[in-house]
C-alpha cells in the first residue's frame, strides 16, 4: 500500500514547476529590460553551442588525430626518450645498471 505522502509530495512538485513555468513565459512575453538582456544571453549561449558543434563535427577529428597520433613508442604515439627497458631516472643518471654495494 502507498504512502499518501508520495502523492501529495509528487503534486507539490508538479504544481511548482507548472508554477514557475507560468511565471517564466508572463516574464517572457513581458517587455522588461532584464527579459531583453537575458533573451540576448540566451540567444547567444544557443548560438555559440550550434557552433562549437559544427565545428566540432568539422575540425573534431583532426584535433583528435593531433592528439592521439599514430606511430610506435610514446604514450600518445611520440617517438620515446629513453629505452623502452629503463625509466626516465634510469637513463638519465647514467649508470643504470649499478646496484649498491657494501
């Protein structure tokens, strides 16, 4: 058996966004400086999303080949700095084969 609270809960949240949608499409149609203002930030805020995809769908692979390339060695396909058996300090400090001795 439900809860009556779960009912009452669900139409309390249904009557306040019907709430401020009615508030919003009044303050929408309203001529009002600040509607202006945020009708343009809007307006750009679509735009600039409509063009990052396009160029996204344009340009997107070519900047996902720059930075995944192809090729052998490197982590993103780079030629490597040192052998592939030894790190970075290894190779750098010269010896890499020397072990400490008493």
């Amino acid at each position: 058996m439900e809860d009556p609270w779960d009912f009452e809960f669900l139409s309390r949240i249904v009557e306040g966004l019907v709430s401020f949608l009615s508030e919003f499409v009044d303050d929408w149609t309203a001529n009002d400086m600040r509607v202006a203002v945020f009708k343009i930030l809007f307006s750009w805020l679509v735009l600039s999303l409509i063009a990052i995809h396009f160029a996204w769908k344009v340009y997107g692979n070519t900047v996902n080949d720059m930075y995944y390339r192809q090729g052998t060695g490197g982590q993103n396909g780079g030629t490597p700095d040192t052998a592939p058996h030894l790190s970075g300090w290894e190779s750098a400090s010269g010896d890499a084969l020397k072990t400490h001795r008493e």
